[in-house]
C-alpha cells in the first residue's frame, strides 16, 4: 500500500470512527463506570514468589502491552504504550509518541541488556511507542514483529531495519515454527494469532502496511494491524533445557488461533501466561481455551486499564469490557494463582 492510499484510507476510516465513536460515548461512559464499580484496583508494588537462591523470573508492567521479562542477564521487553494520547485525540486529531514521557517511565528501568522488543501488532499503541524505546532505552535489541511491523517503522524510524518478521515462521496448535534465538538464554517463537473486534465485531484500523513508509503514520488509522502473533518466549538454562516458559498476547483472539503447538506444551507448559481481557467478550471462550492449550501454572492480566488517560492517572479498568467478568470466567476454569498488575507492578517466580 503506498503512502498516498494509505493516507486516503487512514481519513476514510477516520471518518466512519468518528461517526461510530460519537455515537458510543453516552454508552461506552456508562460501561466503563458500570466496570469500574466491579473492579478494583490492581495488585501494586512487589510480588515475590522465591527463596533466595532459586533461579527466578522477573516480569514487570509496564502498562498496555508492556512487560519487562528478566531471566538473569537475559531480557525480553514487551512493546510498551507511554504517550496515551486521548479518546478525542486519537479519533480525531493527529498523534505521535510523547519522548519525554517514554523517557521519564523507562528511567527507572535498566533495558539497555534487552535482546528483544515483542510486538504482536501494528496498531499504535503496540508500536508507536517502540522507535524511542528501540533507540533510546534498548539499543541492542531485536524488534520481533509482522512484516507490516517492519514496513510501519520503514526507514523514519531509525529502527525498521531491526525487525525480524516472524510471518513465515509462526507456529500454531498443530505445527511448531522456528524459534528465534538471542544468545544461548533466550527463544522467541511467533504463534498465528488475530485481532478480535474492537466492540460489536468492528475491528479497529485493519489492513496491512505493504511497502517501508518514508514518514510516520499521523493518525491513529494509519497504525494498520497487519497480521497479529502471539509469542512463547522460553528462558534457557545453563545446559539448554527451558527454565522459564512465557506465553503472551497483546490482543484477543478467537481460539485455537493464538494457540502453542501442542506437542511443545506437552514437552513444557507455560509457566506464566499473560491474557488480555480488553474485548474479550467479542469471542467465545476466551480464556477458557487458552487455560487448557497452555496449562499455565501462573496467570497475569495485561492491558487491562484504559490508556486514553495520562499514565499518571489513577487507573480504572479500559471501556467497552467488563474485567470483572473477566476474571469469574478464568477463576472458573483455573485454580491456579493469578494477579491483575498495577502500571510498575514487579512479579518474581521460582521454577
Ligand atoms: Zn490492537
């Protein structure tokens, strides 16, 4: 798609948005209050699970899609969303990434080690963030992403070049892909996955980005999703064999796409799944297939809280999805424990 179409497309989209979302307002108000009186905040501040001496994982949340995993000196980053331009803004107005808030929110953190930048899609608040983050915070990582990942960023960003697109290496619940390595400690494999509606089985901003973009996508419309992937990230041990097994999605999808290959679950289950419940009443059995094609022993919940508010914000949990419901619905099928993070919340785990 050259730059001009997707421009036109992007205002096209743009407009058929508006429309809807001026429509939705009253409603998706009303949802989210009616959520936030179920819901709670988030578990906050250190979650330890080790004794000393144990090899431990370290996962923390960075907000959105964002998650540090740290297994020693290896570390994996989740694509992370700082800028959080608003509902209006994002409907209506340009938007690009805030670098002095990416930079104030990854200060605290240490990245430089990162060896990989996953981002399961292309919308912008899976990608915009990552040009910053990429070259500022974790400059010797990879990006794993789709080919439309790669062209998104294209030759603007300084970092299109440091995609490795996983399109003709996923895996799926019948057939394993091929891992990625970064070192001896980390592999990365891409899981066939989609992007489920937005609300009302309306998907958001689809299509894919089929040639490097010379500039940055303005509106949020031109963050195309391209194909959407699902990630294991396995943490090695010093003799090769997986000490730590994580699963993570950045979007719903209707199951068995977003699946692991089976034959490696029955090898080693996930460890630690991360599932987002933002729009997970637009698909059926969501969580509950994925609890029984993973096996998780730990389960988290990522990109759970509205991100059309500063970061700074008190969090309340995102519109449109009913996060208590949620969270009956995984209790129902899994006994196992489970925690919804708080932005900067630190989880530690021992084998
Ligand atoms: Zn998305």
């Amino acid at each position: 798609m050259d730059k001009t179409r997707l421009g036109r497309y992007g205002r096209q989209i743009c407009g058929r948005a508006w429309i809807s979302r001026a429509a939705l307002v009253v409603l998706l108000t009303w949802m989210s209050t009616a959520a936030c009186v179920r819901l709670g905040p988030g578990i906050r501040g250190l979650v330890d699970l080790t004794t000393s001496g144990e090899d431990e994982l370290r996962l923390t949340y960075l907000g959105t899609g964002g998650w540090i995993f740290q297994h020693g000196s290896d570390m994996v980053l989740a694509a992370p969303l700082f800028t959080n331009p608003s509902f209006l803004q994002t409907g209506l107005r340009p938007i690009r990434a805030d670098t002095v808030e990416i930079d104030r929110h990854m200060a605290p953190y240490d990245v430089r080690g990162a060896r990989a930048i996953l981002s399961g899609h292309a919308h912008y608040d899976h990608l915009m963030d990552v040009p910053r983050v990429a070259a500022v915070h974790a400059p010797n990582a990879r990006i794993v992403g789709s080919r439309t990942v790669a062209n998104t960023l294209g030759s603007w960003s300084g970092v299109g070049g440091r995609v490795d697109v996983v399109d003709d290496s996923a895996g799926d619940q019948s057939s394993v892909g091929r891992w990625l390595t970064y070192g001896p400690g980390i592999r990365v494999m891409a899981l066939r996955s989609h992007h489920a509606p937005h609300f009302d089985g309306y998907t958001l901003y689809q299509g894919s980005v089929d040639s490097p973009l010379a500039s940055p996508p303005r509106y949020a419309t031109e963050w195309l999703d391209g194909a959407t992937f699902a990630f294991l990230i396995d943490f090695m041990d010093a003799v090769g064999e997986v000490a730590f097994r994580i699963y993570y999605q950045d979007a719903v999808v209707a199951p068995p796409l977003g699946f692991a290959p089976e034959v490696l679950i029955a090898q080693h289950p996930v460890d630690v799944a991360i599932f987002v419940p933002a729009t997970f009443d637009q698909v059926d059995w969501h969580p509950e297939a994925f609890v029984q094609n993973l096996q998780p022993k730990r389960v988290l919940l990522g990109h759970w809280e509205d991100f059309f508010v500063p970061i700074d914000d008190p969090t309340r949990a995102i519109m449109l999805s009913d996060i208590g419901h949620f969270q009956d619905r995984l209790e129902h099928v899994f006994s196992g424990e489970w925690w919804r993070p708080e932005i900067g919340t630190e989880f530690r785990f021992s084998r």
